[in-house]
C-alpha cells in the first residue's frame, strides 16, 4: 500500500479539531471522554455569585436604611414645621422674614440641644484640621438699592460671602435666645440683597442594627446641609436640607460575644473561595480562547494551502467565542469586587457603591451566560439566532429614531416649558416622552397644560398627538417588524439550513468522523438526557456562537 501523504494526514487532524471543537460539552465527553470542567465550573460559580450577592444585598441594605432614617429624622430635627413630605425637591419654603429668621434659629437651637431631643446615637464632630461645630454663611450682592414702586433698580452683581462659626462648646450650657446672636450684625439680613444663607454641620453616628444581622457595626460621618435660597427674589425662600453619609471605620471597639466576629470570619472564607473559582474559570477561559485562536489561525493556513482563497471575515468570528469573552469580563469584575467586599467586611474600606457596581454587573454576566448552554438545545437556539441576527437592524432602526426622538424633545423643552412641570428642563423632557411611547401617563400629561396661552396649549395637543401617533402606531410597529423578520429569517433557515460558507462546507466532510462508539454506554445520564432529540441538520444553527 502506498503511504498517504502528510498533507492529507494534516487535513484530517484538522477536521476532527474543527469538528470537536463546535461540539457540546456532553458531545465532548461522548467523543472523548473530556469532562466538562468548565460547564460544572459555570454552575457552581452561579450557586456561588448569587449566594454572596444576596449577602451583601443584605448588608447593603442596612446601610442603605440607616442613612436614609437619619436623613429624614434630621429633618424633623433642624426643619421648623417640617410635614415629613418635601415640597418638589426641597423640603419646605417661607414667605416672610420672621418665617426666615425662625426657622435659622430653630435649627441652631436644635443643635445645641441635640443630645437632649435627638433619639439617635449621634455626637458632635472634633476635626482640628476642618473646624467643628455649626457654620453659618450668608451670600448677598456687595451693594444696592431698589425701589420697585418707581421701576428702580441700582445693584452691584458681585457676591459677597461672610460667615460665622458657633462652636459646641459655646452652646453646651446655654440656649440660643440667652446668647447675643439675633443682635449680632451678621443676622441683620437684608432681603433685597441676600442671595442664600447656609448652614452647615456634621455629627457622628453609630450604626448598631448590623450587630443583630452579625455584622461589625460601622461608624458613620454625616455632613448636613441647611440652605435657604433666595436667588429668585420672588417672595418665596426656598429650604433645601441635604445630608451626606461617609461610612468610617470605628477607631476603637470591642464586643462581647464571639458570634459576630466567628461569622465575619466564614463570610470571608466564602469571599475566598468565590475568589478561587473565578480566578480558575478565567484561566478556562481564557485557555480555550487561545485555542480557538490557533485552530483560526491552523484553518486559515490550510484553506490558503489548498484552495488559495482568503477565509471570509464571518467564518474567522465563528472561532471567537463571544459568550467566553464575557465569562471574563465577569470574573474579572468578580474578583475585584470580592476584594472590596472583603476589605468592607473587615472594615478596612467604605467603598460601598464600586462593590456594588462590580458584584451586581458581575452577577448579571453570570445569568446572561447561562443562556449559552440552552443554545444547545434547538427550541432555546431560537432566542439567541433571533437576537443575534435583528441586532444590527435594531441598532440602526434606533439611530434614525434617535435623531426624531431628539427634535421633539428639543421642541417641547422650549415651547412647553414654562407652561407643563415635565417639560421643564431637558433630562425630564425625555423621560416624559419616554413614559408617553410606553403608554405611560398620558391624560395627565394633556390635563397638566396650562391654559394661559391659546396658542401654546393648542401647539401642545398637535405637539403630543403627532408623538404619540408616530412613535406607537408607526416607530413600534416597524421596531416589532424587524425583530420578527428576523424570527422568521430564522425559522427558515432551520427549515432549509443556514446559507453555506465556506467553515460549514468544511465541516460537512467531517461527518464521517465519529468518535468513541464503545463509549457511549457509559456516558452519564446527564449528558444522554436530550441527546437523542438532536438530528444531525441541527449542527449548522448549533455552530453559531
């Protein structure tokens, strides 16, 4: 017999790769009995994310709870005749100069008495460096004089800022009307002038409900914020109240009880394993990308060889595995967040909202990669062909809707502005248009059109109606039209195959390749299960990643 030339021995090594390669991971493990490390790795790092996201909603939420309790009780604390309802987005207004003056001194008198009236483990802030106590600042023209009655005006528009410092100690013993402050100059204000006055503080708390979740207690600074503004000059002083919370870590502590620390301690543990397993799914990962890389790179090599034809820039992506990509970008942001929420465990780090961001978009890469393996099977494989095939037309569809979407919003932000409350500025434009496309809202938003301007309100009703015409009867429909062009794109191809490139006509001639026959009796149940639904016409809408 003559001997087969090394070429042909080549093409067959490359075919059984090739063929091995789009294969199911139970496929694998009939072929070659490879286990599926990867597939079981994905399983129990989804068992594993969720459990510690879940721990850490929980803790989050804690702290989510305790500053926005504080916030509001501060309110109720410094706010004179605070109803627990803010108005818009400041929490109250005044009318009159004594309302103005009552309510600044009401809120000092508060502070000074405030281990007396106050319900909450709070303490005043010692802060050599940035000054203690309550800082009060008052913003006014440098100078003028106005005589409204007469049409009048003469103002010099530059500011000036003076402030004033009232330390704790000063006011330990004594109460505000006792001290000589409504007769100082600094709070003889004059109305005609004052642009705002602002008072500012910061106070300590502690953070004890965490001990019955058996977690360390945190150690909170809070930096409050009571401004009176007066920039309109309309007769209305507006009082906003804004309160920022800087997680610290307690200086000095200890608890009785070996409960809460033992449980810390396995916390961290699982962050560790957690850790483990996404830093060995990112090595899978990243191993089985560099072989698809150079299996390309083997395929393009040998269609160039024998057919001397370039391998078309589709057939090049099949070898990219998308759903590996994302795998990645998952692990990497898991282990960075496991960190963070390690040294947040420890109370070594406060930075609550980056762990967030990274475990909750981790997480979410998780579950979206789960979709990858019912891909597998040809009901689910639907889904996928179908997204992955309207993508582009949807992108594109959106960019020329984008641009009408953006003209009417322009539109109604300077017609209907001043006469509509969700018209106002430009970011609540498009969120009332937004609501309009789904459905959302609408008599309200013609019953809310102020009637002072015949010529505006009916502008409105052509204004709406022509949005609403056009973005749910026309834009939605042909946006559901292409999603199910797409649909039936696929269906056809499942009924007749996907049109043939150059990758799948290769692949068709390793369909004679078959592997491990005496194997398949002792494959496990779970990769049997399903197996024999699937017909050999199924490996073209299976090789798509």
């Amino acid at each position: 017999m003559m001997a087969r030339p090394d070429s042909d021995f080549r093409e067959e090594a490359l075919k059984e790769d090739l063929k091995f390669y789009f294969m199911n991971p139970c496929e694998k493990y009939r072929a070659r009995r490879q286990i599926p490390w990867k597939l079981g790795l994905q399983i129990l790092k989804i068992v594993m994310v969720t459990t510690q996201l879940i721990l850490f909603g929980l803790s989050n939420q804690l702290v989510v709870s305790f500053k926005e309790e504080n916030t509001v009780a501060f309110k109720h604390l410094f706010l004179k005749d605070y109803s627990g309802v803010d108005e818009d987005d400041y929490s109250r207004s005044v009318y009159t100069q004594q309302d103005v003056y009552d309510s600044i001194f009401f809120a000092i008198n508060q502070y000074h008495q405030l281990k007396n009236v106050s319900l909450g483990t709070l303490g005043y802030e010692h802060d050599e460096d940035d000054g203690s106590g309550l800082k009060i600042c008052k913003q006014q023209y440098k100078k003028g004089t106005m005589l409204p009655s007469n049409d009048t005006l003469n103002i010099d528009v530059a500011i000036e800022t003076d402030c004033i410092r009232l330390e704790p100690q000063a006011l330990a013993n004594k109460k505000v009307n006792d001290l000589d402050i409504k007769n100082s100059s600094f709070f003889n204000l004059e109305f005609y002038r004052l642009i705002q006055v602002e008072l500012s503080f910061k106070l300590k708390g502690i953070d004890l409900q965490t001990i019955h979740a058996r977690e360390l207690p945190d150690c909170y600074a809070f930096q409050n914020t009571i401004t009176f503004n007066n920039k309109a000059h309309s007769g209305k002083v507006k009082i906003y109240f804004d309160s920022d919370a800087d997680i610290q870590e307690c200086k000095d502590w200890y608890i009785s009880g070996s409960i809460v620390q033992k449980n810390t301690q396995y916390i961290l543990v699982f962050d560790g394993f957690v850790i483990v397993s996404c830093f060995a799914s990112l090595i899978l990962c990243t191993r089985s990308i560099i072989l698809a890389l150079k299996l390309q790179k083997r395929f393009v090599n040998f269609f160039l060889e024998k057919y001397q034809r370039h391998v078309c820039h589709a057939d090049r992506l099949e070898f990219i595995n998308g759903w590996y990509v994302l795998v990645i970008i998952s692990d990497m942001m898991t282990i960075v967040g496991s960190i963070l929420k390690m040294e947040i465990k420890a109370k070594n780090l406060t930075s609550y909202d980056v762990c967030s961001i990274l475990l909750g978009t981790s997480t979410l890469f998780v579950w979206v990669g789960v979709i990858r393996y019912l891909g597998y099977f040809q009901t689910y494989n639907v889904l996928i062909l179908t997204m992955q095939a309207s993508l582009p037309k949807v992108l594109r569809f959106c960019c020329c809707a984008g641009m009408i979407y953006l003209g009417y919003t322009f539109c109604g932000w300077i017609v209907l502005g001043p006469y509509h409350e969700k018209f106002e500025d430009l970011n609540t434009v498009a969120e009332c248009l937004f609501s309009l496309v789904n459905g959302d809202d609408m008599f309200a938003t013609f019953a809310q059109i102020q009637q002072k301007s015949t010529l505006v309100w009916l502008f409105s009703r052509l204004y709406l109606y022509s949005f609403i015409s056009l973005f749910i009867y026309m834009i939605l429909s042909l946006f559901i039209a292409l999603i199910t062009d797409s649909y039936d794109t696929i269906k056809k191809y499942q009924q007749n195959g996907l049109p043939v490139t150059d990758l799948h006509e290769f692949l068709k001639e390793c369909s004679s390749i078959e592997y491990g026959k005496e194997l398949q009796a002792s494959v496990p149940f779970i990769c049997c299960c399903g197996s024999h639904r699937r017909r050999q016409s199924d490996d073209s809408l299976i090789l798509i990643n």
